[in-house]
C-alpha cells in the first residue's frame, strides 16, 4: 500500500513537473517525464503515456497551426517514422526495464551535451528526401520505445543548417505525436552563412529598380553577430524589396523583429510584412528614420495605399525593435515595446506569407525576427 501510494506520488510530481516545463518552453514533457516514470512504470507503459499526453497537451495547438504545415517536408520523415514505429513497438514488447532506464539516460545525457556545445557543422545538402526519411525510421524506433522521437531530427536539421523555424517543425514532422510547428518561431539567424541569400526565404520586389540581394551579414552588435540586409542599395524611390519566409502561411499572426538603420540616402526604412498573397499584395508596417514616423500601409496590385501612421522619432545606427499582429480585421504595430497603431482594414482577409520589407537604398540590418502564428496565445483571444 505504502509502495502504491508512493509511486502514485512520484508519478503525479513527474506529470506536474513536466507540464510546466512544456508550458514554459513549448517542449520536453517527455525528456522530464520519462526521467522518473521509467523508475516506476515499464517501457510500454511509459512510451505510451508520452505519446498520449503529447497528443493532448499539442493537439490543440496542432490544429491552430495546420497551415504552417509543408506537406512536401512532411512526407519524408513521416513514411520512415511509419516503418519504424512497428519495429520499436516490437523491441519495446521484450526489452529489460533496467536496459530501457540506461539507454534514455544515456541519450538525455548526449543530447544535453549537443544542446550545450551546439557545434557549427558544414551544412550537409546531400541525401534528400531518402536521408530525412531515413532519420525518420530512426525517430520511429526511438519514438516507439522511449516516446523521444524529436531529439534526432533536432540534431540532423542543425546538421542540414535549416533555419531555427524550419528545425522545430522537422523535429515535430519526425513525431508521430507531434504534427504541427511550435508555438513562437525565433529565426535563427546566427546560424546563416555570411554571405549567402537566408535559407528558408525568398526575396521579391515591388515597383521598379534593379533585382533585389538580401543577404546574410555580420555585425559584432547583433545577437549571435549576424544580420539579414537588403544590400543591392538602388535609388529608385518607389522600389521595395522584400523577403519572405517560405514554411509560414498565416491568417492571424504576430511578427517582431529587432532593426539598424545603418545607411541610406534615400531612404533608411525596416519594415514587416503579412498576409503577404505575392510581392504586390500585403500589409506592411514599417518605421523610417529619415521621416521620423512609422506608418501602416496595404499593397495593393503593387499600389500602396496608407492605413496608419504616427510621427516618432526612429534614430540611425541603433538598436530598435518593430511588432507587427493582425488578427481578423484589426492591425497593431508596436515601436519599441509601445503601442503605436491600431486600427482595422478588410483588404486581405486570407491568410498569406510574413517576412521583412525595405526601400529604396536603405541598408536596415535585421535581427531577432520571431514569428508568431498563433497569437490568440498570447494577445488574448484572436482566432487563426
């Protein structure tokens, strides 16, 4: 009885213990559940337990988030976590308790230490669909035997050198658990090869001038000392070069982005765009440091139009941060933490791609960009 009473005990505090840290960073019920639960349930119990509070604990949020899914990405690493799992759930049927608490212990261990170290590897092109679905087969097994099924696709998209976005999706892609995008998606730029266009975007431009280059940069000032730029530097006035995230479609969604006006003379512009349907048709918020304002506008067949704007002093050459939410009709844009602009518009009512937007020959350096497809979790109450 004291026994019963006991393992009850450590069980409740395991669950607790593990909802709040998922509540708290958007994953690992399983890294802490499974650390005690192992101690007093057996593998097949234990994996199953993952996977079922898994279900509940994300599900809601797997169908907020359905149109942020790429199916042309899933595909992979769901058929090799297909053919795996049976293959876990039959070494799981026959395996030692003791072996299973070992081995979880053992990858917990490595995979802290990876997560500790993060090494900077050669980004690896090479093996396509096949190599995903081959770590797919292995999520499988994994998953099936301990409920981790995310820890090697975390690893092998770091070693893919995907963007942060793109990683948390594959981890979750890898999951049979777990079929959706986590919650805030902070770009990891840091990660980028300087130089190179950002992986994981795609750059167009509206109006006129030379083809738009958005670029990774460095600059020792930024988080991690990258930056993304538009660097071509055209002076056609009515040119604006954009770059948007390809794994984002979104209806309601928040955008955030830390910027550096560092040169321009006809303009220093940084802007965020969403409900993007093309390069000539979004809203854009955007703050201008040679105007002293930040303003709304929609793209409309290329044409821009006003919604908003308010006079406010933007400086050159500093850190500044530029929030953009639309939820339903109704549009916010925050400066610097405060409030600027909120009004409704019913021009794009659809969902469509976010992403970053300069003009002219601004040269804006962009960091900190975080997305947040869902924000009725954190804006209070909107609905994708």
């Amino acid at each position: 009885m004291e026994e019963s009473a006991l393992n009850l005990a450590i069980y409740l505090t395991a669950t607790f213990a593990a909802a709040m840290v998922t509540g708290l960073v958007g994953f690992a019920f399983g890294l802490v559940a499974a650390a005690a639960w192992l101690h007093i349930l057996s593998p097949l119990q234990t994996a199953t337990l993952i996977m079922s509070f898994g279900l509940v604990v994300q599900g809601f949020s797997v169908w907020k988030l359905r149109q942020a899914l790429r199916w042309q990405r899933l595909w992979p690493f769901l058929v090799g976590a297909a053919i795996g799992l049976p293959l876990g759930v039959a070494v799981l049927r026959y395996t030692n308790p003791g072996y299973v608490r070992i081995g979880v212990g053992i990858v917990l261990i490595l995979f802290s230490l990876y997560s500790l170290v993060r090494p900077t590897l050669k980004p690896v092109s090479s093996g396509g669909a096949l190599a995903d679905a081959g770590v797919g087969f292995a999520n499988g097994i994994l998953g099936a035997i301990t409920g981790l099924a995310g820890i090697l696709t975390t690893i092998w998209c770091g070693v893919r050198g995907w963007p942060r976005d793109e990683q948390r999706a594959a981890r979750l892609r890898g999951d049979p658990g777990y079929l959706a995008m986590g919650k805030a998606m902070k770009i990891d730029i840091a990660a980028m090869p300087i130089g190179a266009k950002p992986p994981g975007f795609t750059e167009g431009l509206t109006g006129q001038g030379d083809p738009v280059r958005w670029q990774v940069l460095a600059d020792d000032s930024a988080p991690g000392g990258r930056v993304i730029a538009e660097t071509s530097r055209d002076t056609a006035d009515y040119r604006f070069p954009i770059c948007v995230c390809d794994d984002v479609t979104a209806k309601d969604v928040a955008v955030s982005v830390r910027f550096k006006a560092v040169a321009g003379e006809v303009d220093q512009a940084a802007g965020l765009i969403v409900r993007a349907q093309d390069h000539m048709n979004f809203y854009v918020a955007r703050a201008n440091a040679l105007e002293g304002n930040v303003r709304l506008y929609k793209v409309n067949d290329g044409v821009r139009r006003q919604i908003a704007g308010r006079n406010i002093e933007v400086p050159s050459d500093a850190w500044q941060s530029l929030r953009l939410e639309v939820a339903g009709d109704t549009l916010t844009v925050a400066f610097n933490g405060e409030r600027v602009i909120a009004t409704r518009d019913t021009t794009f009512p659809q969902a469509g791609k976010v992403g970053l937007w300069t003009k002219a020959d601004s040269l804006t350096h962009f960091a900190d960009l975080e997305i947040d497809p869902s924000p009725a979790d954190v804006a209070g109450g909107h609905h994708v």
